[in-house]
C-alpha cells in the first residue's frame, strides 16, 4: 500500500468512527473538529420531482451550490464518498421541511425516509478553510467560535424555471496580503466554493451592513483588514425556501455528514 | 514537429525579426507590442565585483527581482532565452551610469562593453499583463495609453550587505471580481513577479497619493475599483541606485530585450 493510500485509509477509519457515533446518537451536536482531514458535506434532500431542477439548478451555479454527489431515488447509500454511509442516521441532526416550514429537528430519518427521496451532498467551506489555517492564516469565526457571518447580496444566480433567487455569500475579514493568498488557496478547491466572489467594499454587492448579518453571526473586523466575500451553500437552501417544497430535508446547520474523502483530494492542483 | 513546437518556432522567428530591427537600429523605441506572445525581459548590466550580489539580492527578492537568467562574465549571449541575441546591439534604448548619475543613452553598447560585465534578464510584467487582456480584464495605464504607475512602498526588501532599500509597486485599478481573477492569473506566473503583495488601502503600504506615482504615469480609478499592487522591477534598479556602482547599465524604461521564450512557458501549471 502506498504511502498516500495508507494515509487515505487512516483518514477513512477516522470518518467512520466519527459516523458511528453519530449513528449510535452518541454524538449529536455540530460536527466541525471531528474527523479532521475529511470532507463534511451539505446534505439537501428532495423529491424526484423537484431533483432534476436542483440538479439543473448546481451545474449553472457551481460556486454557490458544488454538487459532491447525487443518490439515486430511495437510495440512501453513497458508496462513492464512503462505503458505508446511511444518509438517514449518519448526520448528527437533521431538519424536515413541509411547504417551507420547519416541522422537525430529528436524530435520524429512519421513520421518514420515502423511496422517491434523491439526497445531494453539496461542498462545504470547511474542507478550504482546513487549507487556509494549515497556511496560517486566521479564520476570524473559528478563532471567535461563531458561526460564519453570511449575507444575502444583489448577485443573481443562474436560475432555472423553478429556481431562481440571489447569491448569498459568507464573509471572512483578513488583512491584503492573507487576501491574495486565501484567492490562491481556495482556487485550488473548486468543489468547495473555490475562489471568492468579492472583496472589499460591501456595497458593491448590496449587502449594507456587515455587522448585521443575514444568517451567522457577526465577526470583528480589523481596521487593516477587508471583507472577502465567498459563495455559500446557504445559497441553495434559500432558493429551495422560496419555492416552497412540499416535503424537503436538509441537515441542521452546522450538523455535516462526514465522508470518507480527503479534503486534499479535491485540490484541482 | 509537434504543434507546441511549431507555435514556439514561430513565436523565436518573430522574436528574432524585432531583434534584427532593432539591432539595425530601425527600432529604436520603446517595445510594447512588438513580438507578442514573447518574453520581453528588463536588463541590468553590473561588473563582476556586484554581480555575485546582486545575484543574491534577487534570490532573496524573487518577486520584485525574477531573474531569468544570467551571463557568464565578458559574455554578451544569452542561448537559454534566444538562439543569437547579442546583449550589445539588441534592446532599442540603452541607460549607461556611473556612480549613479545617468550618463549617456546609447542605441547600443558596442563602444562601452567590458569584459567583467555580467548581465541580468529580470522579468517583466509585459508577459502577465497579456495573460490579464487575454481574459478580458481592462489593463488601465494600457487602455489609456500611458506608462505604469509605480509608488515607493514601507515594504522592505530582504537585503544583502550592500544592497538594501523599500520595495517598488506597480498599481492597476479594477473592479474586485477582476482583482481575484488577476490574482489568479498572475499566480500562474512566478517568473514575472507572480500574485500581487497589495491591494486596497495603499496608506497600508506607505502609498500616500496615488495620482502621484514615484515612477511612470497616474491613470484614472473609477469609483468601484480597488488599486491591485504588484512587486515592480524597478525596485533593483532603485536599489542598485542607492550603492551609486561604478559602472553599471540598464535598458531605457519601456525599451526591453524581446526573447525568444515564449509567455506561455512561464507559467507554472
């Protein structure tokens, strides 16, 4: 076994363990820290009916919404991100949605999974800002323990018949230099939002107050640093809000399904 | 012959054309678009007794100071960047100093070459600056026909015994999306000064007024750009001025030596 191949293996033990505690309802809290090295993922899950949409709807706005992988109906198995994830008890806390309102917060799906359920795991930033904190630069949030401040902007995103609605981004402040380091950096991950979208003034891009923001929590910001602006995954789950599903799932925020994929796999480069 | 290696062929046939003019003395301005696609490169000449450090220097400086390659002492070729370039006759406009003053402004150096003299070829920003049209982005001080503007900074360079001073920057205004891409694009390219070291607030780096550059021509900012600061050659020429040398000699500003390498080759993925 190579060397490569071993550490992968190792990294995949590790996702594992992680998921059986979660499956077990052992670990039922917010999953960033656990199984470092590994791709957490977003999950959204929708009927048949609404899924080629939002399949559409990824491949015109893959910066916003990088679709890791697609189950087929009813299955809720996804060998290609590990061999034995159960997309109905491997994330810690789910959310069940019914014509847009949040019904309930349950620990696993096993009483509501339909056949014609199709689940998407969508790129999430942590796997990039693993890279920009290996590269020492400090992620305000994390190093705040809050949640990312995100906004919504006056960038549209590529719609589709059904879907349709403005890009929202997630903000991380940093001085110019860390800046233009983050861009390469992040360039490098595509599958996880890749490069920013904006930096500096946020008026440029229709969000007016950077203290109060839509989604997240607010983050200190130095007077030598800027605002760089990245596409969110929140993206998707409010263009889905506005259409109103008649029955939809997503995780509860914050609450990732660990997979057995390195983030260092999905540098393009 | 592969079409990588005819485009190439093409590209030192072209190179070799201007060269011929300009070692004619038919050419005698400065080289912006002539031979596009190829290499253009700045020229320090120094006696052997500074070269030794100046190589050092820009060891340690490789973003202002990409040395491209270096001449044994007394030789006036330089076969790893074109097959028959003579450093004497070939850049259109050259600088003779000593002891720091600007003495003379020959159209070639047949009269003034030594043989202690060791030649540098630094890159220049001319190879990312096409890279930068070629995707779209709007190059001001291009478009608007003027030369570069370029501002003493606080930034120190790393310096050798002799050979000390503040980093030199160019300055281009865009929009923030264009500023990412730029990073990008010119992160591909190490050997031509790379990623940019600044962008926003210049008094960050020491950039009082940027409608009065230190070196070249103020252009317009609009109202939605952010000035993008890269590290500029001009710095080893700023720095060597500092030591007042002998003897030393530089290409006229603008009036470089087209190679036969091509831009594209630069890149490092």
């Amino acid at each position: 076994m190579s060397t490569s191949n071993a550490a992968n293996k190792a990294l995949a033990d590790e996702a594992s363990r992680a998921r059986a505690l979660i499956r077990q309802e052992t670990h039922t809290g917010p999953t960033a820290g656990l199984a470092p090295g590994c791709v957490q993922a977003n999950l959204m899950i929708l009927p048949q009916a609404l899924a080629a949409e939002f399949l559409l709807f990824g491949q015109r706005n893959p910066k916003p919404c990088p679709i890791l992988a697609v189950t087929t109906p009813g299955d809720f198995t996804v060998a290609a991100m590990g061999s034995n994830i159960d997309l109905r008890t491997d994330v810690p806390k789910y959310r069940i949605w019914r014509h847009g309102e949040l019904v309930s917060e349950p620990l696993n799906l096993l009483d509501t999974w339909r056949d014609d359920l199709v689940a998407f795991l969508i790129g999430c930033s942590f796997s990039f800002e693993e890279a920009l904190i290996a590269d020492g630069i400090d992620v305000r949030h994390i190093s705040e323990g809050r949640n990312v401040p995100m906004y919504r902007t006056n960038i549209p995103t590529r719609g589709t018949p059904l879907l349709n609605g403005p890009l929202v981004v997630s903000m991380r402040p940093m001085k110019a230099a860390d800046a233009i380091r983050a861009v390469q950096i992040t360039s490098r991950f595509p599958s996880v939002h890749g490069a920013p979208v904006h930096l500096g003034d946020p008026a440029l891009i229709g969000i007016q107050q950077l203290d109060r923001p839509d989604y997240g929590d607010a983050v200190t910001i130095h007077d030598d640093e800027i605002p760089v602006f990245w596409a969110c995954g929140v993206t998707p789950q409010a263009i889905i809000d506005n259409v109103k599903p008649e029955f939809s799932i997503t995780h509860a925020p914050g609450h990732m399904l660990i997979t057995d994929v390195s983030n260092a796999s999905l540098a393009s480069f």
